[in-house]
C-alpha cells in the first residue's frame, strides 16, 4: 500500500521550511495536529515572517554560506510586517531554517515552533468570526486539539491561553461559541460526540 505525501497537506509556509531542512531534522507528522491543511491568516504571516528576521538577527552571518549571507542581511533591514511583505513569508522561513542548518536541533525547534504558530493562526481566524459581541479573549499560546465533523470540516478547537486558562471554540448546529476558563471546565463544555476525541488531545498534550 502507497504511503501518502505528508508535505501535500502541509501549510505553504510549514512546506516551503521542510523543503529547505534536512529531512532528518523534521518533526514526525502527522503536522498541524493531523486533519486538513490549515488556513492562516495573511496578518498572521507578516507576523511569523517577523518573528523570522528577529531569529536572524540573532545569527552570526559568518556562520553561514556566503550565498545566503545577503540574502540574510537584507531580510534583517527590511521591516516583514509592512503591508505587502507578507509575499516574503516563505522567503523568511526557507532563510531560517538553512542559517540553522549546521545545528540540527534548532532546525527541529523552529520547525514545531513554525506548526504551531500557523495552527495558531488558524485559530485566532476562526475565533475573531464567531465572537459575540463584547467579548474579549485571552491570548492564544497553543492549540492541543481540533476536531471535525462527519463530513471533515474543523467544528472544535481547544487551546491553551494566556493565565493559565483554555478556551474552546466549537461548533453546535449552526452556532459557534467560545468558552474561557479552568481546564476541566472547558473541557466539560466539549460536546458529546468530540469529547473522547478532545480530552485525548488534551492529555497527549499536557
């Protein structure tokens, strides 16, 4: 039986870093906690192509190969966030993950860090659309679960949030809602049909 292509369902950005890395250095898929390939916002790439060019800011530019030297320079003067940077994303992360190359470890790290950030993204997403009027949500560090429906459409997340709190965005009929709050709580508050699938998530992250 033919193995399908884990990069086929990657984000464009997760992707474009694989590519870029040794393969011995990528995290095990399945990526983006499994499911179908996210969709992250525009914004929330300029943010991740930022965060890419404080990393190398950081890089001693002699440690690298000539050719990327440049390139790396001038990702460090440009400003990512700008409007009309966020064409510069895939750029930014491809540029990380070869000046991280001689130190493996960092390459896995920028990886996962990479995943996460773009799941996150998704999120913040979904959550800005379905808010009700008047509220205010906490952060989003990390999304520990998403689930979906018979028919494969994302109808859950459940996510660890600034303060120490979760939150849960989910579907139910045709309403969304979001819910703040302890863990088990939360938790409580994940429908019946996601439950099981929702409190393993939760505990494979913990």
């Amino acid at each position: 039986m033919l193995q399908s292509d884990p990069l086929k369902e990657a984000h464009v950005l997760l992707k474009a870093a694989l590519k870029a890395s040794d393969p011995s250095c990528w995290p095990p898929p399945p990526w983006h906690l499994g499911g179908p390939r996210p969709s992250c916002p525009l914004s929330h790439q300029g943010h991740i192509a930022a965060s890419c060019a404080a990393l190398l800011a950081e890089v001693d530019i002699e440690a690298v190969a000539p050719k990327l030297q440049q390139r790396i320079l001038k990702l460090r003067q440009d400003n990512p966030a700008d409007d009309g940077a966020v064409d510069g994303a895939a750029d930014a992360v491809r540029l990380v993950a070869r000046a991280y190359a001689r130190e493996p470890h960092k390459v896995r790290w920028f990886l996962e860090e990479l995943d996460r950030r773009i799941v996150v993204g998704e999120l913040e997403q979904q959550r800005s659309a379905h808010l009700k009027s008047g509220q205010t949500p906490s952060a989003i560090l990390e999304v520990l679960w998403h689930g979906t429906d018979q028919r494969g459409y994302l109808v859950g997340w459940l996510a660890r949030l600034d303060h120490d709190a979760h939150g849960l965005l989910v579907k139910v009929g045709r309403q969304w809602t979001w819910t703040e709050g302890d863990r088990d709580s939360v938790l409580a508050t994940v429908p019946d049909a996601l439950f099981e699938s929702a409190a393993g998530g939760l505990d494979s992250n913990a």
